[in-house]
C-alpha cells in the first residue's frame, strides 16, 4: 500500500514539474522556495514580502489560467515512422468548442522518452476566436532508433502569465517507430555466384532468372497452355508438356554482429557508438543488395535471433530498416545462436557478408564455417581502437578484411565497400 502510494505521489510531482509548470513558472517555484525559507525567522524582512507577492502571483495565475482551460476539438495524427536524427512533423487541427476565445493555446508531448525531443515546444497561437480552426504542427527529433511509445497529446493555454497550463490530453498515436539512419553507398564489392534453391524459387518473383528445360511429361490439369510440347504430342497421340527449373538463383546472408561485452559500470545513454554504426552500416549494405537481383537473408543476434528474408520482392527495404530498427545489444556472446541458424543455410547460401563489432575466437569459427561451406566472404569491422585478437592470419584464408570507425560510417563518406 505505501508503495503505491509513492508511486502515486511520485506521479503527481512528475506530473506537476513536466507538464503543469511552463519553464517560467519552474523559475517562479525555485524563487518561491528560496525566499520563503530566507523568511521564515521574519515576517518583517524584505524576503517575506518577495515570497508573498510571488505567492500572490502565482495563485492568481492558476485561478485565472484554470477558468481559461480551452475547450477544443483535435483532428489529426502523428506519423508512424521516423529516421533516426531526422525531424518528424505532424500537423493537427484545432477547433474551439467554447463560448470564449482560447488564449495562448498551445499543444505537445509530455513525458517522452529521452531518445525524442520536441522542437520549437513553446509555440502557441495568441488567439482561437470562438468556433476557428486552427492547425498547429507538432515536430520530433528522434536521437536514436527504436520503438517509442507516445503519450497523449496535450492541448493547453498558459493564460495569463505563461506560469503554468491548462488543458486536456487528446488520443493520438501510440508508439512512433524510429527507422536507423543510413548514407546510401554506389555497390559493395563480393563475389557473387548462384547455387542450387530446391523449391525455393516459388517464394520469389521471377525477374532475372532465364529457366532451364529439364525433359517432358504428360499433361496434368493445370498445366499452361504455353507449355504444351505439340511435336511430341503428335508423336505419343497424348498431351506432353514441358518442363522446367528454376532453382538457381543468388542468396546473401547479411549477418549483423550485436555483441556488446557485459561492464556493470558503463551503459551509455545514447545507445552503443559502434553498435550504432554497424546498424547503420548494415543498413547501407542491405539497400546497395537491394538494387540487384538477390535473395537477402539477415542474420541479427540480439536478446533474440532475428532471421529475415527480403530482395527479388519479397519484401522491401523499408521492412529491413523496420527490423534493423528494433535490434538491442546482445550482452553474452550469441554467436551459439548464430553459428546453428547459418550452418542450416549454408548450403544455399552463395555469399556471407558480416558487419562485425570485434575480432574474436568465436568470430573467427563463425567465418571458418561459412567457407569451409564454400561460400563466398565479406567481412566489414566497425570498431574504435584494435580488436581482442590480431585478424591479420585469418585473411590468408578469409580474404581482407575491411575496418572502418564509427566516425567513417556516421560522416557518410564511404561511396564503395
């Protein structure tokens, strides 16, 4: 019971500080508070009289500000998508219902997350004359990728005095999906080839593919006309088709490394640099695969495995970036995740491009197996500082290995990988 009580109060003060208390009336508090306890021996010295005329200032604010509360009609929503460190606008339409005009009206988010702030929060409209509309865009800046939830949007007056405000909470948009950002590069440059799909193919669009004849048999129910083999029928007195193949076709993995070792005493608040920048990068990467005719596979270990399939339409980049959107760091190794989920498809699998955090025994199995599965490796590490272990004697075997810093990725200026 004591304990949702506290919670309760704590609600209360949050609720007071945040929302009711303009920055000016935060100001007015403090003041209060200091002269009232520099005053508190006297009533007679200069301080008492400072606190009660802020008092009385403060008072008649919220009376009035109470009783000038405006009553309006809120028509509109937010969007459901954002890029990361890109501004969002949405615009709302407000209606006043009441009698009286409504003063200095304004409207907000209050009590979001520390990844979103709201740009340009005080702007307000000086006067909504009775039954006017008005739209009043509302614009965020999400710092970081994620998924947000939104609290309700708040129509308010700060008449008379912009010391506190007045209003009512409107329902909005419930959560605001904050896609990573990412600078577009011309290609990445993997050796690409095709292997065997059994069955696969149905999954995917027929672009690009030419089909390769495989024999004939006769004619089932359903069978295109355009198949008909007419010679042979003439020869066997029995409709006989012809058959092809489509199985051949390119598949990339694309495995994004989110292991970020467990230290008790550091969680930054803006999320991990150089995991940050892997996603990003991954991101770009996903959208040079996306121009070409391949199968995209995204391997990404994080609390959970995300395994997800796009390219050749079925799906676009927008759901990559949905996905990328919402990996969190790993903080124990998920490579004994990884390595079973990706030893299944390797055999399908013409290349493997790897976007990793650091240089490792277990990373160094994971790549290991990928060729000793014969397919085709990239390895991208994003990184300040050297690995945990030289990866100078696994390029006789893997190939290069390209290392990039947060700072490269971020600035854009990679054109080619």
């Amino acid at each position: 019971m004591k304990r949702k009580r506290s919670d309760s109060l704590e609600r209360f003060v949050r609720f007071l500080w945040m929302y009711k208390l303009t920055p000016g009336g935060r100001i007015l508090v403090v003041t209060g508070i200091i002269t009232g306890t520099l005053a508190a021996p006297s009533l007679e010295i200069p301080s008492f009289q400072t606190f009660l005329a802020l008092f009385c200032v403060g008072m008649l604010a919220f009376l009035v500000n109470l009783f000038a509360r405006p009553r309006v009609e809120v028509n509109g929503q937010f969007p459901d998508k954002a890029t990361a460190r890109h501004p969002v606008t949405g615009s709302f339409v407000v209606r006043n219902k009441g009698w009286l005009p409504a003063l200095s009206v304004g409207a907000g988010f209050f009590g979001l997350q520390r990844p979103l702030r709201q740009r340009e929060a005080d702007r307000e409209l000086p006067r909504l004359g009775r039954h006017e509309t008005a739209t009043l865009p509302i614009t965020l800046e999400p710092l970081r990728r994620g998924l947000y939830p939104l609290p309700r949007l708040r129509v308010f007056s700060t008449f008379p005095f912009n010391i506190c405000r007045a209003g009512k909470a409107h329902n909005s948009k419930t959560s605001l999906l904050v896609l990573p950002d990412f600078h577009p590069i011309a290609g990445i440059d993997v050796p690409i080839g095709t292997r065997y799909q059994p069955g696969g193919i149905a999954l995917t669009s027929d672009v690009g593919e030419s089909p390769e004849y495989i024999g004939n048999r006769e004619y089932r129910e359903g069978d295109p006309i355009r198949h008909i083999d007419f010679r042979a029928w003439a020869r066997l007195a029995q409709p006989v088709v012809r058959e092809f193949q489509e199985e051949y076709y390119c598949r990339v993995a694309l495995v994004l490394d989110t292991y970020v070792a467990r230290n008790r005493w550091f969680r930054p608040r803006g999320g991990f640099r150089n995991l940050e920048a892997a996603v990003s990068l991954a991101a770009s990467i996903a959208d040079a695969l996306s121009r070409g005719e391949y199968i995209i596979d995204i391997f990404a270990a994080g609390p959970e495995l995300y395994v997800f399939r796009a390219g050749r339409h079925t799906a676009h980049l927008e759901n990559v970036l949905e996905i990328l959107a919402c990996v969190d760091e790993c903080r124990s190794n998920p490579f004994d995740k990884v390595a079973p989920a990706l030893a299944d498809e390797l055999a399908s699998i013409s290349t493997v491009v790897c976007v990793l955090l650091d240089w490792d025994p277990s990373r160094e199995a994971l790549m290991r197996t990928a060729v000793e599965a014969g397919c085709s490796t990239r390895v991208l590490l994003v990184r300040d500082g050297p690995p945990s272990m030289d990866y100078g004697p696994a390029e006789d075997w893997l190939g290069p290995i390209l290392c990039l810093s947060p700072s490269d990725v971020s600035a854009g200026g990679i054109e080619q990988l």
